[in-house]
C-alpha cells in the first residue's frame, strides 16, 4: 500500500497533545534573565523624558533600558516588500526613541531574575509623553488638513494594475453595479504566544523564537543588528499556530538579542495574551470599492476595484505586498474582458498589519463573491447561474485570466454539482421561498462561494518581479542512514500543519521505506541550513516537492551502487517498493542493503563517494490553485438579528492529497477562521487610538460549540506544476467562507431591502440594518 494518499494519524501529536515537547517558553538556562516590555499608553505623542533610576533599584532587576539607550544599535525593523518605486518605508526602530506611533508601542523594558520581578519594576519607570493627535480613519488620513504619522505623509504608497480595455468595458454596458465592503480589523490569535529566548557564548548567539520563519529571521536579524549571519542561529521548535502572525521580525526578538549581546546572559521574553493582542502585527483592515460591468444575461465585461489599506503606523515584513497578493485574485474563476485594480496603502497610528491566513486572497475572494450575489440580485438571476455563466470551464484549462495568471488546471463544475448535492441546495430554495411567502420572523438565507486562489508562494522569478525581497523556492535534504532509517531535513518549518508526516510518507513511497523509518528534522538553521520557511500553503507545494526531488536524487545514487553490486549496466536496474532488480532475472538489492554497503565502502563503484544523501531546492514555474464550491444555509430571526448556521458544505479541489485526515484539519481550521470574521472577530479603537480588543472577554474568538458541523468533500484536478499534482490546502476554507457566510445572511434578509451587512454580522448589526433600512432607528 501507497502512503501518499492515505490517512496516516500525525506522528507529531502525542508529543504535542501531551505537552512532552519543546515550546520556547519551555526553554531553561543557567542565569537566564527575564525581560518585560513598557508600552506606550497613548497612539501618537512625543517622548519628553523616560526615567529609569527608579525601576534600576527594585529587587531583582539587573538593567533598565530605553530606546536612547539602544537607538545606536537597534537598526531598524525591516520590510521586504517596497512595492514601488516611491513606497514610503519610515524608519521602525524596535524600541521608540523620540515618537511612539500607536498604543502598545514599546519605550522602555526592564531585565530582571524572574518575569514578575521584571514585569513590577516597569511601574516604577516614568515616562513624560507630549500628546499628538491620533490619525485613524483611512479616507480622512488622505485629506491634506490630517494630522501626520510621519514627517512624509500618511500615504504609503499607490500600486495600480490593469487587464484590457476597462474603459470600453464599462462604457455603455446594460448593468453597472457597484458596492463598498469593508474588511474589519483582525488579530491573529495563535494557540501559543510569542516568545523569545537569546543566549551567547561570547561569540556566537543562538535564538529561540515561536516563529514561522528562522531562517527568515536569521538574515533579517543580521542585517538589523549587524552581527554576522554565520555567527547567527535561529531555532524554531515546536511552534503553536501562526496563521501568518509570526511571519515578522519583531521588536522582541531584535531586543532580546541586542540585550543578550550587551548582558552576556541568556535572556527570556514570553507575551501575554492582552500585551499579543496590542503588539501582534493585526491582520486585513481594507476599504474595497468594486464596481462590475455586466450584460443583460450576466455576462461579465469588466471589473474594477479600488482598494485603500491600513498598514497602521509602520511597514513590517511584507505589510505592503499583502493587499497586492489579492490583487490577481479580483477575477477569481470568471471570464472578463477587462480589470482594473489600484491600492493606496495609509499609515494610520495603529498596530503595523500584516499577512494574516490567505494574506490578501480571502479579501479579493470576499468582495467579488458578495459582488456576484448583488449582480445576480440586480438581474434577478439565481446567484449560482450568474455564476455558471462566467466561470472558466473545465476544458479550457490551461487558462490565462485577465489577471495575467495561468490557471494550470480545475474543474468548477465537478466541486459545484458535488457541494450542490451535498446541500440539496433546490430544496433549501424551496424552504426558503415558503418561508418569504409565509413572512417567518426567521429567514433562511443561502450563501454560495465559488473560490480559487493563488498560493504556493512561488516562483522566485515571478516575486522579484514584484518587487518582493526574496525568492520562492524551497531547500530539503534526504540522509540514509548505515541501517536503512531515512533522516529527512525541510527548510520548511511547520507551526501545526503536519510537515513530519506528510514529508515521512512522501518520503517513505520514494525510497520504498516504511513509514516508521523516516524522521523529519526542522526549524534550526544550523541543522536545516537553507530554507524559505512556511507561509501562503507553500509547504507542500514547495517544500514537499524539494523533499521528494532528494529523494529521487539519493535513488538515483543508490542505482548505480545496486548495479555495481549485481554485475549489472544501470539501465537495466529497476526500482520497485525498496528493491533494485536487474530487468528480467532474480537478482535484487534492497535500498537499505546500499546504504548500509555505502556506509562500509569496501566495494563501491571507482570515483563513488561514500554517502547516499542528497539536497534539491524546488523553484516552481508557477503557483498552484485549488478551488471550490462552499455553501452556507443560515436562519436569520429578524425580529431578534441572531443568526445561525444550519448548514455548511465545502467541496475542495486540492489536487492530488497526500494525508487525508491533515487536509481535513486544515479545512476545518480554516473555515472556523473565516466564519469568525464573517459572525464573530473585529480589533476595535476608540477615538483616541486605544485598543479596546484587549482580552479575549472582548475580542470574540468562537469555539467549538460555536461553530456548525462541516460537511466536507473533494474533487480531484491534479496540478500541473509539481511532480506530485498537489495543491495548497491551508489557507482554502479562510478564503472562502467568509463570503459564503455573509452572503447567506444578506440573501435571508434581502426581501427586506438589505444589500449587506457590515462584518462582523453580529446580532446587533444585523437588528441595527434592519431598522436602518426600515426606517427605524439606527
């Protein structure tokens, strides 16, 4: 039996579920120290004064630092992305030296002998701050009367990008629809704070982060500090979550380093929940306008769209690009003649946001999904045959959208007739049209998404293109061992998603290896010494694919051994579940009688190095793109606004699966993260720039109970642009559910004249646009 395609439980989760494992936090040294961060209370002000001398006498405090204190040493925070030409990328010191920028902000931090003793002594530290106006809405920030973020502006830069003839696309066309969504404020909300432990041996300096990017980091923390990268070792260990929040270099961890240097201890920081929910980089945030030019039968001639983005007050790692990675996806799977897309990034005196699951993707999936709906309700057409309509069919594929983006492969038609049953989806239309003639307080509303995204991130050629500061590919090393045990070594670092499984069962098929006999090594650069770590549903893709071209190669190696050993030409060796046998007789060699005969090297083909392992970096020609169809049944009371999901079904076309059961957790993690934007999630500030999301008593994150029974599905289109034909998984059901939730509420309460509900669709919301738009009170 295959392992690719099976439905293997995690290797990785005994450890982890039982806690017999390694979580920064986790981390012990002899004389380690403790840091513990004062942040800045107001949004925007000057610093006037910071005085330590108090805080330097509490009992067990061994330094007190502020950003005077580092400002000559400290770099600035990077971005990788300047996306223009004229990007405005201001200065980010890790720790603020004259200005603070938004509440949470760090000014002054204490090391001491335990986290309490560090955390007490930052009351005794005075801190004179002279107030500046707050710049918090977007549209306003742009007018030339707003207070400044920065000495430049508030603008951080304008990235357009066209297909065909817009003009002639909306020029005369039957139907025009237009609307403005908004992408509320998010705060990604991992299992596992953040942490960071920094030791030194005087010369060389390893740190320890719950990060999804070491080797990221490694560069990025040499550049900043100006220590040099070979005196550098990041190590990842068992992370928990990251949905793309610990894709950054951080204030924390450049400071923990700089404080290790000058110290000569190992140093410990570990967030709190509340201090993670201030200083973790925020996610989405945007202003959508999209218009859609359409014919009479619903034919699409054209969209455009007009985005502006929070990138709050400072330009993390790819805090640019993110709202770009969207802007090839406005189109999703339909056909157009033409698209227009412009972003105008604005610096507001918020947390910096940045990639946070699907990074750009489930905002373009979310506007052109509702959009369709109201285009459908425009014409007065079922909103899934405005949709058959336009998508790209299956026989078209290859396919190259107006985006410019060639779609490799996929088949709408087979997910959507599969999901379509799946729901009985005629029969809810039938409910629901009784229950509108019957005029029930409680509606039903159906919401469909129709979704495709680019992912894999990759290839190298393609990001330099866009300006993005490094490449796309993806190292892995494959070592047989003396006995025949494989040892597998991924620059892909996971932080939930099963990489030891996956890689030992890619890994297993390829060299005709049990299962059991392969280990997976990740997550510290000097072991794993190359890598482009873990983000945009590239590690399978990407990484997986580096993984078995090793294999292949280390094969290839053992086939001219194998040869040597049967007297044979190496071309009449073939391969067979773990055996090379000559073509046509019995004579056969295991793989693991190679390694261990490599290993002696008493009788190895003249010029052979002794060693069967081998290294592949994978640089894909192109992203991979799954899709599906996901469809949403929700009652609405409309008297009350509760809503709740009676229903749920997402069919995804990933291609070919490796593990089963890690696609299915991978779906359902993602649709809890969309249905909680769409029902549940919003960072809220009030008027003077105050964070007022602090805790999880008030920044709502469901949970289990909360959320419906999800009845899934696959269809199967492989890819084209990797060996395997898989397809990024874990990002999919954030992009997609979204809208799929919030069109099922708009779609029970459109007979009341709503066109849409502003996310979260909370109770209140929903009650409050109703009243709106029945002349109520709002």
């Amino acid at each position: 039996m295959t392992e690719v395609g099976r439905a293997r439980r995690r290797k990785e989760d005994a450890r982890l579920v039982t806690g017999r494992t390694r979580w920064t936090d986790n981390i012990q040294m002899p004389g380690m120290l403790y840091v513990a961060f004062l942040r800045s209370p107001m949004a925007h002000a000057r610093i006037t004064r910071v005085d330590t001398s108090a805080a330097r006498g509490r009992p067990g405090v061994v330094a007190v630092y502020s950003g005077r204190d580092f400002a000559a040493e400290q770099g600035s925070l990077p971005c990788a992305w300047p996306v223009s030409e004229d990007v405005v990328i201001p200065d980010h010191p890790p720790m603020a030296v004259s200005e603070v920028r938004y509440v949470g902000e760090a000014v002054a931090c204490v090391v001491a002998t335990d986290r309490y003793k560090a955390a007490d002594a930052l009351d005794a530290i005075e801190v004179d701050y002279e107030p500046l106006p707050a710049v918090l809405d977007m549209r306003e920030a742009l007018t030339e009367d707003s207070p400044k973020v920065h000495e430049s502006g508030n603008k951080a830069f304008t990235w357009t990008f066209s297909g065909g003839d817009i003009d002639a696309a909306f020029t005369g066309a039957p139907v025009v629809v237009e609307r403005e969504y908004v992408q509320q404020r998010l705060i990604p909300t991992a299992m596992e704070p953040r942490a960071v432990v920094a030791s030194t041996d005087g010369e060389t300096f390893t740190i320890y982060s719950a990060t999804q990017i070491p080797h990221v980091l490694r560069v990025m923390l040499a550049v900043t500090t100006g220590i040099p990268e070979h005196k550098l070792r990041v190590i990842a260990p068992d992370v928990g979550g990251g949905f793309g929040s610990k894709l950054q270099v951080t204030a924390e961890e450049v400071l923990t380093l700089l404080i290790t240097r000058r110290l000569g201890k190992p140093v410990k920081w570990t967030e709190s929940r509340s201090e993670g929910n201030l200083t973790v980089h925020h996610g989405r945030d945007q202003i959508q306008r999209i218009s859609v030019a359409a014919e009479r039968d619903g034919r699409l001639r054209g969209i455009k769209v007009d985005l502006l983005a929070d990138m709050g007050a400072y330009l993390m790692l790819v805090t640019p690009g993110v709202p770009l990675l969207g802007a090839f996806m406005y189109n999703g799977i339909y056909k157009m003649d033409a698209y227009h897309f412009a972003c105008t990034g604005v610096f507001t005196t918020k947390m910096p946001t940045d990639a946070y699951r699907g990074a750009g993707r489930p905002e373009a999936t979310y506007a052109l999904e509702r959009v369709m709906d109201e285009l459908a309700a425009e014409l007065g057409m079922d909103p899934m045959e405005i949709r058959r309509r336009n998508w790209i069919r299956h026989e078209e594929f290859p396919y190259t959208t107006i985006a410019g983006l060639t779609y490799d492969s996929g088949n709408y038609e087979a997910a959507t007739d599969r999901a379509m049953t799946l729901f009985g989806y005629d029969k809810l239309r039938a409910e629901q049209a009784d229950r509108r003639e019957r005029r029930d307080p409680v509606q039903l509303g159906i919401g469909i998404s129709t979704y495709t995204e680019m992912c894999g991130l990759a290839p190298s050629r393609v990001l330099g293109s866009l300006a993005y500061g490094a490449g796309g590919w993806e190292h892995a090393n494959v070592r047989m061992l003396p006995t025949g045990k494989v040892e597998v070594v991924t620059g892909s670092s996971p932080h939930g998603q099963g990489h030891v499984t996956a890689w030992s069962q890619i890994a297993a098929d390829a060299l005709g290896v049990p299962f059991e006999d392969v280990s997976v090594i990740h997550g510290d650069t000097a072991i794993a010494t190359k890598g482009m770590d873990t983000y945009g549903s590239r590690s399978l893709v990407v990484g997986g694919m580096a993984v078995l071209q090793a294999c292949e190669k280390v094969k290839e190696k053992a086939r001219q051994v194998a040869a040597h050993m049967l007297e044979a030409s190496a071309d009449d060796v073939e391969f067979d579940q773990g055996s090379f046998r000559v073509r046509g007789t019995g004579a056969a060699k295991t793989i693991q009688e190679i390694a261990f005969a490599v290993f002696a090297a008493h009788d190895l083909p003249d010029g052979f190095e002794p060693r069967l392992d081998a290294d592949a970096t994978f640089d894909p020609e192109n992203f991979s793109f799954p899709h599906g169809t996901h469809l949403c049944a929700i009652e609405v009371d409309t008297e009350t606004g509760q809503s709740r999901i009676r229903s749920y079904v997402a069919v995804d076309d990933v291609g070919k699966v490796v593990n089963p059961l890690i696609v299915e957790g991978q779906v359902h993690g993602g649709l809890a993260q969309g249905i909680a934007q769409a029902l549940y999630e919003e960072a809220v500030y009030d008027s003077e720039g105050n964070l007022l999301t602090t805790t999880m008593a008030d920044y709502l994150i469901p949970s289990a109970a909360d959320l419906p029974d999800f009845v899934t599905d696959r269809t199967e289109t492989p890819a084209t642009s990797n060996p395997l034909g898989v397809k990024g998984v874990g990002e999919a059901g954030t992009i997609a559910s979204t809208p799929a939730v919030v069109n099922a509420i708009v779609d029970a309460l459109r007979p009341h004249g709503v066109h849409d509900v502003r996310m979260p669709c909370t109770p209140e919301r929903i009650w409050r646009t109703l009243q709106s738009v029945n002349g109520g009170a709002a």
